[in-house]
C-alpha cells in the first residue's frame, strides 16, 4: 500500500482536525516529533484543532498533558472534547436540577460547569429522584461496576428520564497489549437491558465535527473540502469525517496497523483521501 | 395525557421546525387548516422550515404539491430535505465521475444538480465499474427489485466505494391501513448482506438540524432552545431535535397515537418538551 | 383478554415442562399453593420437568431450595439447568486442560464434574494461557466487574478460544422493583468488543428443549406437542417452546404482567397455544 | 496453515454431515473425485447424511441433482434439509387451514406434504385473512419483490400470526464471482419493519444436527463427539457443530478460501476441529 508524505497533504488544506489517541499520543506518551508538525503548521498559516471522544478530563486537563510534555501549541480552546458536547446539551435541554452521573468527581466538572447540581449514581437514592432530571454516563473509573451499572438500570426503571452517554467510544488501549471497556461500552449494556434509546456525543457523529468548523469559520471562512480530518481509525475518525464533507487522512501509528489498513478499507467501504504513515514532519 | 395548545407553544419560540408526513399531511393529503398554522406563523414573525427524509423529489417538486393545494406559504427554500444533504456529500466528496443508484429517474436529479453523471442500476454494467465513484440509495420505486437489489450487492463486491443512503427512514404509509418499504429499509438490507458501513443522510441525525439552523441563523441569531421542533415520531424527529438541542412538540396526528403516547414515551425515554394535538391553530 | 383454567389445559398433556421463575416462585420465594399442582400433576401421570436459564447452582443445590419449602417433587433429576447443557458441551469438547471462568466457585461445580481444572478469571495469568483450552461465563456474582471483565476481554486478544455462556438470560428480577444484569448480559459487553462469536446455552434454543425431551422420551413414548411448555417469558420460554414444536402455556405470574399481554403477544408476533392466570391448582 | 488429509480424518469417526454447497459441489456442479469419498465412507461403515439450509426444493428432488451426475450415494433418505423442519413445526404446531407462502409453487410443497392448504402471498387477499395460520418464507425466487415484500409486511400488521423462515441463509453464490439475497436475508428485512419475533430453520441451530443425530442413532448408538460435521463456512457449519457437542472439518473449497482461513478463524472464535483442503479422498 503506497502511503503519502503528511508534509506535502496538509500543505493542501487551510485546516487540520485531529484525533489524539493514535494520532498524537499513543500509550508510551506523545509521539516523537510532534512539535514539529505543529510548528509547521503555524509557520505555514493552517489552523488546528485536536477532535477526542473523551469525558473524563476537561479540556484545560487535556491541554495540560500536552503542555507538560513540551507542546505549548495545543492550547485549551484547541480541544474539542465530546464531553464538551454533553455539557452543550445539558445547558440547553436540562435547565436546573440535578444530573446523576457515572464517572470520576473529576469527570462531573462537565456537569457542574452548566450549573447543574451534580450527583453520584453512588449517592443517589431509588426512592428520591423527583429532582433528578437526567442521567449523564462520563467515564468508565471512579465507581465500583458490580453496584453502580445494576443501580444505574433502576434509577432508569423508576424514573423516565434524559440518559446522555459523553462518549461514544467502546473500548481504549491501557497498553501496548491490553485494552479496557469504556464508558460508551457501558452506555451500550444498560440500553440493551432498559430498551430505551441514550443520546451519544462523539465521533463519527456529525456534531463533534460541526462544533469544530463553527471554530474555524468564526476565524476564517473556509468549505469544508479544505479541511483535514487526520485520524487512525476507520469507525470513528474517517466515516465521520468523510460523511461530514471533510477530506480524511488515515494514520497507522494506532488502530490500524499497516498490514491490515488495505484489508480493513475494503471490508468496510470507508476510504479516506489519503493514507500516511503518521502526521510527524522531518 | 394533558396535550398543550399548539398555538400557545409555538408562541414562545422564534423558529419551528417541521416534520411534513404525519404533521403537515397525511394519506388523505394536507391536514385541513395547515394554511392558518402558516398565516399565525407569518404573522407573529415566527421563522419556520420543514425538514423532511426523502429523497424521491426535489425541494421544487415537494414545494408544488403544498402550493397545488393553496399553500403558498411553503416556498422551495423552506423545505430541507435528506437529499439535499446527500447532494452536498457529492459535491464535496465526489467532484467526477459516475454515480449509480436505486430509484426513479426523478429522484436522479438531486445527483444530477451536482454535476455527476448518473447510471441507473438497471444500465450499470459489473465488467465496467472503473469510473463509477459512489452508490446512491434514492427511492425505493423504479427499478425492479429482484434484479437490481442482488447487482447492487454485486456492484459493491467488485468494487469498493462509498455508499449513500439518502434516507434513513426504512418504512412509510401509503393510506391509512399499509405501509411500504422505504428505500432506508433496502439499504439496511445490502448492508447487512455486503457487510461494509454506508453513509446515512436524514432525521434524526444532526446534520439535517444543522443544515436547517445555518438557515434560521443567516437570518437572524437565536439560540438551538429558542427553535421548535415538531414532529410525530418519537424516533426520528423528537430524539434527532432534543440531541441537537432544540426543544421539541409530539404531535397526534400521524405515527404517534393518541393511546399510545404515553407508553412510547416512557419505554423508549424519548422526551418531548411539549405533546400537542395537532399543528392546526383555530 | 380470557384466561384458561390451568388444571382443564393441563389435563390434555402426557408431561409438562416449567419456567422456574415467574412461574412456580417468585422474588418472595415460591408461590403458594404450587404443591398442589405437582401432587396433581402426579395423580394424574402427567411426567413434569423444571427448564431453568441457571448457572449459578447445581439442579442438586437447586432441588434442595424446593425440598427445603416443603415441595419434595421437584427432586434433583427433574431439574434441567442452562449450566448442564454447557457441562456437557465442555465434556464432548474440551476433553482436558483447563477452563477459565467468571462467577462464583460455588457456579464452577458445572465444570469441575466435567473433570477439567478451573481457574477464575481473577486467578488466569495473561502470560501463562498455554494450558487455558475455554472460557465460561456462569455467574454475575463472585468476582470484581471493573477488574475482571476487562481481564476476560484481554485473555481472549491473546489466545484464541471457544467461550462458552452458561445462561442466555440478560437480566434477572432481584425484589419487586428492581433487576440486575445477568451473566448473558455481560457476556453479550465483552462479545461486542470483542467481535467473537460465543456459544450460548439457554433457552429460547432447542437444545434446552432437546434435553428435557429425551428425559421424557426415556420414560415413555409421546410427540412433542403432547408436551406444554408453561412460562412466563414470551421470548424465551414461548418462543423457545413453540419452535421446538410444544403447545404452550404463558402465566401471568412474573415477567408477562395481565394488562399487557394482550399487546406482547400482538406486537411480538409470539402466540402461545394457551393463557392461563397461574399454575396454581385448587 | 498445516492442513490434514481428510481421510485420515473421517476414519476417526463413525459418521458424517456434509454441507453440500462448498462441499461436495459450488457453482460449477459436483466437486470431482466426490464419488470416491462416498465409496470410501461405504467401505469403512461410516455412516453419512446431507445438511442443507434449502427450501426451494424437495429432499426427492435434491438427491435427483446427485443421481443424475452418477452420485448414487446420496438418495433422498441421505438429505436433511431445513425445509424439512419447517415442515415439522407446521405439522405440530399448524394442524389445519392456511399457510401463506413466498417462494417457487414448488417450494409450497414443504407445507402441501403437511396437509395444509397453501397460498401464496401474490394471491393472498388482505381482507380475507381469517383461515390463514401462517406464513412461511420458503424461496427468493417464485415472486415479484417489490408487490409481494410488501405485501407480506401488510398482511403480519392486519393478523397477529407465526412466521416460519425455512433457511437462515442470507444470501448464496450464484456463480464464481456474484452472489443474491436468499430468503432468510429477506425475513430479516421484513422483521426489522414489522418489529416481531420469526421462526428460523437451519445451520447453525440445533434443531438441524439433532434431527441428523437421531436419524444415525435410529441405526447405530454413538456419542455425539463420534460424529464430524463437514463445512466450509464458519458462522453456519463449524459453530453449529461445535455447539452441538460434534467434532468439526472446515474445508476450504468454498466460502473459506485458503488464504483467510487462518485470520477468520481468529477473528471470529470459531474453532474447528480439523482443518482439511476438501472431501475429496483419492
């Protein structure tokens, strides 16, 4: 399979949207290099933004990792997060009250930010729910599994509610070799056992797109055909963006592996722009 | 159930949206008195779009049949349908080349209007696939389907390309006691058999509120909780609005049954911000 | 909707096969008056087994819960468990080494009496999987959920083998108001991301059927739809029976509540031969 | 991948299923050298039946298209066919009136040789329902899929009936490099529009290999693990063997090609027993 130069791809576009998993970092950490690649960017006028179905930190978190590692160019309003996506919801659709949720206290800041009262599935009680007026799945850590997803199903029973699932996300890696389900893959036990239907922000769901070109026309208008998604998985990153009006480029520092991103195009129909070994530039 | 006045409802919002089957007609025609819905809506400075899955006839053909029955109200730039959404995904996807789909000769046009030479299924030859850049699901009428359906499968496993699905919905009423297949439904169906992800164009997916709200907005700014939603369907138009963040109104006159109602809302917890009778103001 | 004396229906069958729960007990223990039916049952040579969705206990261990209330009838050999069914797939398959499994150690009985060894999840080594020739799935208790099931996802990245789910059933009735997910249910979490293909014993499937027919065939010759198959589950114990070629009783004792049954059945398509209030014989 | 010879193989064994398609024929006819395995197997007392998920035509008629290429071996006793226990469930399940049909008139004769009156859904009239029992989806060809589909989806909303489908294929080749929908395809069609539960017939379900099993065990008591089921599909033949308790070949002459063998054996779970280049023996 013949991949493409990243450095002569992007030079095309007048913006780049990233997926970070895969793309940037991978479970050794950042990927060697890519300063670089954001420093090019900068230097040849082409905005950015990093695209990541994640609820468990807040943007300002995740642009910490980054800056602690020596990127100062992956600021805070560079992250789009589809935490951020379930916290625009909540603010429309769930004025006041209270929004139970599955995740680590650190996940809830979703919540809290849209001045929601914000309460454990731990500390929620079957027999007081009057005030609560949604459910809110954040993050597969910070709660014991055994009793809080069965707890969770009879909240569900007892009271009809919103249940907004910030992560569409089923699984991440934990390490080279191991992987671990996450909270979009809980999402999807509890809703086949409720029969009800969650409402999922994140990749490849075209509003996590839509948030991040609204970034970029508010500072230059631009088509949507002039714009890179850049990402190591089919599912998620390439169907999305392609679906969107995007041109997309596939990565194999992650999901995809170089041997099987020929086999994996053909099986599953989804084909991006352009296939590169990695978004590094030399 | 206690239904809300649609009228005293729609007062509140600065923008409605509607669904056209089950809301603005039904199998006998236009629901008797749409035209005064219209007239409040003008008359109150109440901002209004219909957002409809189909893909069968242009936004022109649809709006001649409201005008042919004395709705002058509902001009071509007011109805958003899911083909228009697909006719976008061509034109920044697919600048060349050849498209084949299912459907009428009509329903052609949406493909046409992009630019790209279109193939029916029926004239397609599977020796001589090398210009042919994507398939388009349409309409479910034109094509014999024990013929064309199998050479779309086949189509498909010569050659690897993208699939559009220009209508989500799988079934749809053609008088008061029968349905139909919908074209959605037959896409479902190659899917399954040819195993690879095609690309869905219509409710209750976020890009069609989107295309609708970047039209609401070039006019004048409101916020997503300042626009109604109506709709008859708890599974395509109310989800689809209350996840993009508007507010929605189950209407009774269509797929949603009086009876039924409150069921359907409890085991599916799908919510509407309103339930009304009808969209008919007196 | 009419309802059926259970004793006039009853009559007309050479054996009779139960539903444990929902039909003979319930979430308050058994339900009374169901000695008589048995002692009826035996005055009238009506042959009769117990068809249970159960992993977690031996039919030893499960005849003892109905001889330690008093009904003697339901001996260990009139019990048919979902975890028998998955024994004797490990007999005829995995004929040694050892299997790894999720659930109590009292549910790993199923299969030590195979005379294989057994490892829990929470003991299996990744890096020591040489000698690990299956995975079973038995019960939801006995084991960390945020721990293990993450570990069971990863042992079966790394070693290729047969999984086997002792019970299809994904949830169970834990008092009046609330359920918890059973061991189907988690394994249907890891099957998703796992993207494998598990064995699954149970009913709806014929082979719970076939278990319990042939025990009735040993004793004494009849046709399959001699025998009624009493449940309270549409999609299991019905469906399951009705395929197999069963007449078929649903009671309205547990999971098939009175107001509506009339609408399960008309919107499942899933019709039993006869509807009766309970088993309970006067 | 190592692959062992199938004669080797077979003689471990007291008696064998084959699949016929990919087995013992594929779209150019019988697979040469067919006839020595059977004589081989005739010689050494190994006892042998047919599998076949096939509706579209008679047990009779299926050993007719091996007699008339000089295969004597397989006569109509020989053959087990999903049709046939459909035909089962009909004569337990179904004891008088009407069954609507979709297929060839020569596929009705599953449900003729029941002693039922047949109709097929083109002459079924929507408002004259009260005699028909069931329907039974039998073949893809015999009918026009654009009325009779739809037909079939109107005629299960207006009665509440059982619905049988004859063969859980969903589609099947019909030459080396184009494949069509089969009618189990279309039943999972029609099922998703009308939301209720049918009843399916074949491979991988048990009931298949349990009627084989107690036709070999009528002439000769053997265990289950004495048996070898045959086949060159994974998700069909090797799981429903396997979860039965048999031994399992995947042979690798037809929908399993040599080069994927190995990956899809990985990837799906699916483990056979053997691993065999075909039946043929010289």
């Amino acid at each position: 399979m013949k991949t493409k130069d990243f450095k002569k791809v992007v030079l095309k576009y007048k913006a780049v949207f990233f997926d970070a998993y895969g793309v940037l970092k991978n479970y050794k950490g950042l990927i060697p290099g890519i300063e670089n690649t954001f420093q090019f960017l900068i230097d040849n006028g082409i905005d950015y933004y990093i695209l990541t179905n994640d609820a468990s930190r807040s943007p300002e978190q995740l642009a910490d990792t980054y800056r602690s590692r020596g990127i100062t160019a992956v600021t805070t309003e560079r992250i789009i997060s589809s935490g951020m996506l379930a916290r625009e919801y909540l603010q429309y659709k769930i004025k006041h009250g209270t929004v139970v949720y599955l995740g680590t206290k650190n996940s809830a800041h979703y919540i809290e930010s849209s001045g929601l009262t914000t309460l454990s599935v731990e500390d929620a009680n079957l027999e007081e729910l009057d005030h609560v007026r949604a459910m809110v799945f954040l993050d597969d850590e910070g709660f014991v599994w055994n009793n809080d997803i069965n707890k969770v199903i009879n909240i569900l029973r007892h009271k009809n509610m919103s249940v907004i699932v910030a992560n569409t996300d089923i699984s991440y890696p934990v390490n080279k070799h191991e992987i671990a389900i996450a909270i979009g893959g809980l999402a999807d036990l509890v809703e086949e056992i409720i029969g009800k239907v969650f409402i999922r922000f994140g990749k490849p769901d075209a509003q996590m797109f839509m948030y991040a070109y609204e970034q970029v026309l508010a500072k230059s208008p631009m088509r949507k055909d002039e714009i890179l998604m850049v990402g190591d998985t089919l599912k998620t990153d390439i169907i999305g963006g392609n679906k969107f009006g995007l041109d997309t480029a596939l990565v194999l520092t992650g999901n995809t592996i170089p041997d099987q991103a020929s086999m994996k195009i053909a099986s599953s129909g989804i084909i991006p722009t352009h296939i590169c070994e990695s978004v590094v530039i030399n």
